[in-house]
C-alpha cells in the first residue's frame, strides 16, 4: 500500500487536493475507459514534505519503483532496456491549474543505449535522435537551470528542423559538453536517476519565481505544493500520420457549441506551445485521419457528459492511435461562461442553479463597461493599475476646472486625486494617475461613478504646470489624445476604436429581450438570481437621474442619498454664510431659510424617480470645513489683498473661519451627528425639506416612502437627541408620510452597542468604508501609498479590506450588531451601503450576515443582484 504515489488507476476527479487537478482528471479519464498512457501520480503530500524539509519522505522513491514496475509491465516495455525501452514524462500539475508556471520534462529513460535501441524498435533513427536531444535540453533546462538559449544556439547553427539522424547525433554530442560545461558533470545516464532528478525538480518548480508571482496574483495559498504525474511517453512526432493538439468542446471565447482546437502534424506537445510550427485547425484532422477524429469527437462528448462543462484537453495521435494526454474544465472569457451556462441548462447538463453557480459578478461586471476592440490596439504606452473597468478615449487635461470647462471628451491626469477634483473627474471620461493604487481616491470615486480609470501608472512623469505627460521617452501635451484600458490598465497614444457595452445598454435601457445570445443568457440568469435571492439590492444616488438608471437596472431602493453634493458648485456660498454666521442666529436661520426650497427640490426628484420604493436620506456627514476654500489659496487672496492695500472683505472672514474648524485629523473630528447636535437648526433644515418633499410628492398622486439616515452615531443618546427633533419638524409638517429614522453603524462603538441603539433606530446601515478604517485604525486615503503593498507582500492581508469586507474583524462587528440590534428590535431592517455592497466577495458575506439589502453604485447593481442569487444557491 502506497501513501505518497496513487496509479491513474486508482485515483479520481474529486482526490485532485491531493493529485493535483492534472492528476486527478487523468485517473478520471483512465476510469471512464479513454486511452490514457499508463502512469501514476505522487501527492502533493510528498511535495509539501520536501518543501518543509528540503528532502523527498525515505519510502517515496521505493514506491515511485514499485509503480514503474506496474507501467513497465502495461507498457511491455523497460526502463533503461535497450531492447525494449520504455520513455517516461515527468509533469507537474498543482490543485489549481498554473498555465506554464512549473516544469514537465519529456522523454525520461533515453541514454546513450536505449536511444539505438528506440532507432532500432521504431525504424526512425531521426526520431529516436531527436527525442534524445530534447531530452538532454529540458532536463538540462529544468533540472539544472542551464539557460535554454544555450542549447537553442547549437540547435539553430546546426540547421534546426531538417536535420536527418547523423546531424541530430552530433546536436546530442554538442549538448552533452554543454551539460557537461554547466554543471561540472555527466548528462546523467542511469534513467532511474533521471526519473528522480525530475521528481524533486518539479517539487522545487513550486517556489520558482514565476510560479509565486502567478500565485500571488491569482490568491493561490503557498503552502499547496503540486503533485507530479509519471507517465508513459507516447509520440506525436513519428511522421505524418502522428501529431498533437489541444481542444475545447466549445469555443472558449464565444461560448460557441461544437469541437475547436489546434493540431500539429509530426509533432509533440510542448512544439505547439513554442509555436515552432503552424497548427492547423482541428477541423483539419477529420480529412487528415479521419478515425482518429471521430473517436476523439466522441471522447470529447463523452467529456462534456461526465464533467456537465466545457473541457480542454491535450492529445497525441501516434502513427494513428488516439492518446489522450490531459483534461480540465477550461477557462473561458466572461461572454462564453454565460453563454456557456445557459446552453448546459438547455441541453438539460445542469440546472438553473448550477448554471447560476458557472457565472460571477467579477465576469458580469466585465461585460458591462466599454472595451477596446482587440484588433486594433496598439503598443501601450504604459501600463498601471486596473483601478475601475472600461475603456475610454479623450483629450488630456491636467486640470480639474479645465476637465469641467471642456466640450470634448477629456482624460483627466493627475498625480493624484482629491475631493476638488471631483468635477473634473465627473465631466472626464476617464482618470489617469500617477501614484497610487486601487484603493486611491481616483480608483474608489471612479468605480462609483462608473468612470474607467487606470492608477498609479509610475512609469508616466506628469508634469501639470508644464502641460506634458512623458512616457519612455514619448512625450505628450495638453489636448493630445490617449485611451486608458481600466479593465487591463493599459494606455495606449492616441485614439483606440472602442466598443460600448451592448449589455450595458440593454440593460441600462430596460429594453427588451435580446437575440444575442450574451445579453439572453444575462437575462435570464439574472432573473433566477432575483427568483432566489433573499439579499435586496438598493444603489447609492445622489440625482434623480441616477436614481431612475439604478431603478433602471432593477435596484429596489435607495440606500444611501449623500447630501453633501447638493451643497456644492453654485450652492457653496449658501453654505459658506451658514459657516460664517457663527453664534448669529439671525444669519443663520436666514442661510438655512435659503438652502431649504433647494434641498427640498432634490429630495423631491429622487423621490419621484424612486415612487413606492424606499429612499434613505443620510444627514449632512463631512466636516464644514470641507466646503470652504483650500487655506493656502485664502491665505494668498489675503496676502495679496493687503499688499495691494485693499479690503480683503469676505475672505478674511472665510480665512478665520478656516483656521477656526481646522483640525489635526477631520476624518475623526467634528462631522456626521456631531454637526447635526453642534450646528442649531441644520439637521431641522434637512428634515424639514425631506418631510416637504414627500408631502409634495402625495399630494401629487406619489408614494414617497423617504427614510432618514444619520451618520457616525456612537451613542444612543446622540441618536435620541436628533431623532426628538426630527420627529417634531416632521409632526408640524402637514401631509408628510409616515418618516422611517435609522442610522449608519461606522463607529466601532455603535456595533458593540447596537442593542441600545435600535432602541432608538427602526433600520442600520452598515457605513463599512468608516468601520474598516475605525476598525483597523487606518485612513484610507493615507494608508495605500504608504503600506499596503508591503502588507499584501507579507500577507497580513490578501485583497484590500477597503475592497473586499474583512470577514474575521470588520465583518466580526457586523455579526455583533446584527445580533444585538434585532434581539432588542426584532423588525430591524439592516443593510449596507459604501464600496463593499458591490463587491462580488462581500456580497456573499453579507448574505451569510442576514442582511436584508446591500447598496451599491447603479453600474454595480446588477452585479451585486448576481451575487446575491449566487450566495443562495
Ligand atoms: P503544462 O501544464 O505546461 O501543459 P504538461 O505537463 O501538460 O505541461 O506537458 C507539456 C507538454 O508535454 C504538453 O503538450 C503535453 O501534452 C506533453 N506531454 C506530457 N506528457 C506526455 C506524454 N506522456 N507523452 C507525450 N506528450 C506528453
Ligand atoms: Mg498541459
Ligand atoms: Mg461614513
């Protein structure tokens, strides 16, 4: 009985922990009765021995010699007999497939012997020399790191393809010496060396460097190890009616039914891959040998059958015999993973669930923004961080106000971001930075807003005063045209064909079905997942237009109408007097008396975009002085003033009030309920437009159904105190609706205390992008520039706990206040609102949490309604 070795024999698809996937698909094969080489699989058990240890378990390459007995004998072959030699290949193949990451090497059991003895038994003494030589270079490659350009060098002076047998034996002697020039050594001629050479050489493929980053950036744990398949070799490269390919049951690309794939006459496996050849398609193997195809047509059914998925497979005909090399369920672009689950369901392979399971927000939101038409992108000019999907096609400018002032479509390109920019970054089609990563402000607004955006591209200088972009050399100005790729962050010169998304479209439109068969398959698993999901999906709006595209795309609510927009552009002076009247309660009711008719103008028009459907109305949240201008450019309008001799007038004013409110750390300073408790009349103002708003929108016929949000409550007593007042504007105002009063839980404190607070709160709302920076103790805007590579290096964290929740902490407080706030209020509603809602991995978090909605940016909606089906099934 072995423990770290299993024969193909004896394994199966679901043991592929253990054998890797490669492995176990190929005992799965062996058990359906395909013709598979025989072989067998070491664990990834041994691996992870030899990693920790630096050595292969004792009994490893006992059992490794009792297995090839077993081979040696199906084969009718021996290993290192002249006579009859049998050839191995030694291949890895980890739990997750890592395309070309780790090593195989092909042709183990071939020496100075057993190759005359392969020339003999196959009458091909160009094909056993030839084998030979590839020998030498892989295992010389993989298992002592000889550069391949070395051998390659030889290979082409001698004349490459054409050599006949006599030339190949004189490649062979070359390589030996440069073997032997490499590592001090002989070309090892004992095969059962060679075969445990390889063994620990795939082992140690684990760590290569490539093997890690691929890892790393595909969230692949380290600690796997891979297992590795010993197998007989079999030859694709015997003459015109041998060769090799690879295949797909379906069109990997489009989703398309029917067989497609490569194939390589007179070949072997890894040629293709080098490319060294032309493939032709593998419809050309039905005139080529036709039995051949037939019995892999079947085969490949036969595949789709048992696995109810699109399969790839690699395969090897020698001199006319199928042989079937590997299988996985293959990778395949968003639009035909969708395509692809909705024709299983209707060949009745799987169900509506199981389809629902086969697709992903991740690829959902893939295809909803514009791309670059593939055929026509040039060399990119640089590439930085994918920060928000989509493609987009402008003009630079480097300026907000200009992006703002701009007729034609513009590429903001900044340094960096911050809350000035944001007109800019509302007229730009699209955000280019130089620093900074997916959690910068440029990426976190952008994503909000839908707009593409590509950050932190280091390798650009961006020189605002000067008006210029340089890149390698290339440099750019002011009005020259670049497109930005935020899906892949690719920048290209010039103007790049774009794409729209005719999902988007559809969907953003509400029309109707749809003979494409992407959008069809959208629709309809789109529909199931609404059928089963028991998460609801509300979106954050701010207008009424994007209230009605959020309604649009099937959001049923509001979660999160921010107000503080509405006191921006023309407003601002409005907002400037209500700071400056200070302890004036005559200036100050008059600067509220003027932004009331305006406040309730806004509520009313989202209302009506939402009617019948719940709209949560956050108070005012960030700290006043956010709205007064920047302290240097006061300070210099001052400056300037005096030394001019002139009044400076109301800019003096404005400078104290900005030394007044400046503070050390605003994001913990006076803001959310604070304002509303410190600033008489303010939260009043708001509630009252609310309260007119919806009366307004009855007596018009509407069903406004506003709720009123109010921000970083910590405290019970600070929720008691807002809602006293509110309720008392609410009660004077005549023919208002029944007004439903919550709060955000941000504040760490109110999680811990949630019982207490929904005593006073009828809903939560989890402002999870304050709770992971109280959590942690970070602020986002300063952290990513600072850290968070080095914390993603180290693996404190994996993703970014402002894009995906932070399960064990965050999402720990989360648990604790859903918990206490319904043992004291059983009809609790709770949702959440801030980047997370739509984020594919939270989404399920806050599904498992039992929450009743997440919120989320229009564009992510239908995503978010993706996850939320998804999380159920
Ligand atoms: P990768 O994971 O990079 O595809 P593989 O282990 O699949 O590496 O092997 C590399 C190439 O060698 C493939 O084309 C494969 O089909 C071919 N190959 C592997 N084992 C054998 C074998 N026993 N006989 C013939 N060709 C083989
Ligand atoms: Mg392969
Ligand atoms: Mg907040």
């Amino acid at each position: 009985m072995s423990t770290y070795v299993h024969d193909f024999l004896d394994g199966n698809r679901d043991a592929a922990d253990l054998l890797g996937g490669k492995g176990a698909n190929l005992a799965e094969m062996t058990r359906l009765g395909l013709p598979v080489p025989p072989g067998f699989t070491i664990t990834t058990d041994a691996c992870r021995v030899y990693l920790k240890t630096g050595a292969a378990p004792v009994e490893l390459m006992r059992e490794v010699e009792d297995h090839l007995r077993g081979v040696e004998a199906r084969m009718d072959r021996r290993l290192g007999d002249p006579g009859h030699p049998l050839l191995l290949s030694v291949r890895s193949g980890g739990r997750f497939s890592m395309p070309g990451m780790m090593d195989t090497v092909l042709d183990i059991g071939l020496n100075d012997r057993t190759v005359e003895g392969l020339a003999t038994i196959s009458g091909d003494a160009r094909f056993a020399w030839d084998s030979y030589r590839r020998l030498i270079q892989m295992f010389g490659h993989t298992v002592f790191d000889i550069p391949g350009a070395a051998f390659d060098e030889v290979f082409t002076a001698a004349g490459a393809e054409d050599l006949d047998a006599d030339a190949l034996r004189g490649v062979v002697a070359a390589y030996k010496e440069i073997f032997h020039r490499h590592t001090g050594r002989e070309f090892p001629q004992a095969p059962h060396e060679q075969v445990h050479l390889a063994v620990l050489a795939v082992f140690r493929s684990w760590n290569s460097e490539r093997a890690r980053v691929y890892r790393r950036q595909e969230h692949i744990p380290d600690d796997l190890g891979t297992a590795v398949n010993v197998m007989a070799m079999v030859f694709g490269n015997r003459g015109p009616d041998s060769g090799t390919g690879v295949a797909f049951t379906r069109d990997p690309a489009t989703g398309r039914r029917g067989a497609y794939g490569d194939y390589l006459p007179n070949a072997q496996g890894e040629d293709v891959v080098a490319g060294v050849r032309n493939t032709v398609p593998l419809e050309a193997l039905k005139d080529l040998q036709p039995a051949c195809y037939e019995q892999l047509a079947a085969n490949m059914d036969a595949l789709e059958e048992h696995y109810r998925d699109l399969c790839d497979i690699e395969f090897t005909i020698e001199r006319g015999r199928l042989w079937m090399l590997q299988t996985r369920v293959g990778k395949r672009t968003p639009e035909a993973a969708f395509v692809i689950a909705a024709q299983l369901c209707d060949e009745g392979l799987i169900d509506l669930d199981e389809a629902l399971r086969r697709v992903s927000g991740a690829q959902l939101a893939h295809l909803m923004f514009p791309a670059f038409d593939p055929a026509a992108t040039p060399e990119p000019l640089a590439t930085g961080v994918a920060a928000s999907p989509g493609a987009a096609v402008g003009a630079i400018v480097f300026d907000s106000a200009a992006a703002a002032a701009a007729t034609e479509p513009v590429i903001l390109v900044r340094r960096e971001t911050n809350p000035d920019d944001l007109p800019g970054m509302i007229a730009a089609v699209g955000v280019l930075t130089g620093r900074g990563g997916k959690t910068s402000h440029a990426a976190v607004v952008a994503r909000g807003m839908g707009r593409p955006c590509v950050c932190g591209a280091e390798d650009l200088d961006i020189d605002p005063d000067a008006g210029t972009l340089t890149a390698h050399g290339t440099v750019l100005h002011t009005g020259d045209v670049i497109s930005i790729d935020g899906t892949t962050g690719e920048i290209y010169p010039g103007r790049v064909p774009v794409r729209p998304s005719a999902l988007m479209r559809h969907l953003g439109e509400a029309t109707g079905e749809s003979d494409d068969p992407v959008i069809a398959a959208v629709d309809r698993l789109l529909a199931h997942a609404d059928r089963v999901a028991r998460l609801g999906v509300h979106a954050n709006a701010d207008t009424p237009e994007d209230a009605a595209l959020a309604r649009r795309l099937r959001a049923t609510g509001v979660g999160l109408c921010r107000t503080e927009h509405m006191f921006l552009g023309e407003r601002r002076p409005l907002i400037e007097r209500l700071i400056l009247a200070g302890d004036d309660d005559a200036e100050r009711e008059a600067a509220l008396a003027a932004l009331l008719p305006l406040q309730r103008a806004d509520f009313a028009g989202i209302l009506a975009a939402m009617d019948g459907l719940p709209v949560t109305i956050r108070l005012l949240d960030p700290p006043l002085h956010e709205f007064l201008p920047a302290l240097d450019e006061l300070s210099a309008r001052v400056a300037r003033a005096e030394a001019l001799g002139t009044d400076p007038g109301r800019d003096a004013l404005l400078l104290a009030a900005v030394r007044r409110l400046h503070e050390q750390n605003p994001m913990l300073g006076l803001r959310g309920v604070r304002l509303g408790l410190v600033v008489p009349g303010l939260y009043a103002m708001q509630v009252e437009a609310i309260a007119r708003a919806a009366a307004a929108c009855r007596r018009a016929g509407g069903d406004p159904r506003p709720e009123i949000m109010v921000p970083l409550v910590g405290d019970v007593r600070e929720l008691a105190a807002v809602r006293r007042e509110a309720e008392a504007v609410i009660a004077r105002v005549e023919g208002a609706p029944a007004i439903l009063l919550g709060t955000m839980i941000e504040v760490p404190r109110a999680a811990l205390l949630a019982g207490e607070i929904a005593e006073q709160a009828r809903f939560f709302s989890f402002g999870t992008n304050d709770l992971t920076q109280m959590g942690w103790g970070f602020s986002r805007d300063d952290v990513e520039g600072a850290f968070f590579g080095r914390y993603l290096e180290l693996g404190v964290f994996t993703t970014s706990p402002f894009e995906t929740i932070d399960e064990r902490g965050i999402g720990r407080l989360i648990r604790i206040a859903v918990d206490e706030g319904r043992r004291s209020r059983p009809d609790l509603v709770v949702g959440v609102c801030g980047e997370h809602g739509g984020d594919p991995a939270s989404v399920r978090f806050f599904h498992d949490a039992g929450l009743d909605h997440v919120s989320c940016s229009p564009y992510r909606v239908p995503i978010a309604r993706l996850e939320a089906g998804r999380a159920v099934v």
